[in-house]
C-alpha cells in the first residue's frame, strides 16, 4: 500500500481513507451514494446526463485522459473504479437548451465510442437502460440479433420490459 500511498502523496492527495473495517467501508459506501445526489443540489435547474462506461483496466488512464479532454467545456463529473474499469460521467446542463445538449449528446457518443474503440463496454456497472440502446449495435455487432432471437424466446409476446431493450 506505502507504493500506491507514495503515488496519490506526489499528485497531490492530502487524505488517503483506506476504509479498513466494516464501519470505514460502510462509510465509503455511503459516501459515494450521495456523491450523485450531492452534484445534482449543487446545480439546481441543471439536469444530469449520466455517462458510465468500462474498459480493460490496461486502457483506464487513457479513457480517463480522454474523457477529461472530452468535456472539457462541459460542467461534469468524473469519478469510478479504477479497480475494475469502471468510469462514471455526470454531466450537468439543460437539455431544453437544445445547442448546449446537443454538445451533451456529442460528448456522450464520444466517450462511448473511445470505450469500445478500447475494447470496452458502453453500459459499465448501471447497464443498457433506454439511453444506450443506441449503442448496442456498435457494441456487439452481429450477435445482437442473437440477443433479440434469445429475447423473443424468452418473451414471444414482449411483455417483459417492452419497448425498453429491443424496438
């Protein structure tokens, strides 16, 4: 731990919380919980886009340098698990604005395809939802008709979920 406490110390960090016993790891937990809640009340009558994303921790500095450059001009957030890959991008504007979420949307559809440009996934821990079907297709290709064939035996009638997943 002293080699990852050396690095964090040269960058800058002032507080390192291992989060050593149940009652810490409760706590961080409960920490990053309201992290989402907390930028949302700081930027009242902004509305959040989330963008979570994946990638082979071999690629997570780079998608994190990415995104950085990539919203630059945006008021966003980013914070994730650098364990696993997971990146978490919260950015916050109006999307009646529709020049601003336009730049938004753009931003997303970056991020997402740097991912998988990376070999990563668009979904991250939080999965498709309705947001990033529009992704699947570059994700996954030619099986996804497999994913529909798979759906429809499961759900010939498309009750489960409808409309959600598969169009």
């Amino acid at each position: 731990m002293s080699y990852v406490e050396g690095i964090c110390t040269e960058n800058g960090c002032t507080v390192i919380d291992k989060g050593i016993g149940q009652a810490a790891r409760d706590r961080l937990w409960e920490m990053r919980h309201l992290t989402f809640e907390s930028i949302k009340r700081q930027h009242a009558g902004l509305l959040p886009l989330i963008m979570d994303v994946a990638v082979p921790l071999s690629r997570y500095s780079d998608m994190v340098a990415f995104i950085k450059r990539e919203v630059r001009d945006l008021l966003a957030y980013a914070f994730g698990h650098a364990g696993d890959g997971n990146i978490h991008v919260i950015v916050m504007d109006v999307p009646a604005d529709s020049r601003r979420w336009a730049r938004v949307e753009e931003a997303h559809h970056s991020i997402v395809m740097k991912a998988l440009e990376f070999e990563g996934t668009c979904a991250g821990e939080h999965g498709i939802g309705i947001g990033k079907r529009r992704f699947l297709a570059d994700e996954h290709g030619e099986s996804l008709e497999l994913m529909k064939q798979v759906k429809h035996l499961i759900d010939p009638e498309g009750l489960f979920n409808p409309g959600k997943l598969f169009l």
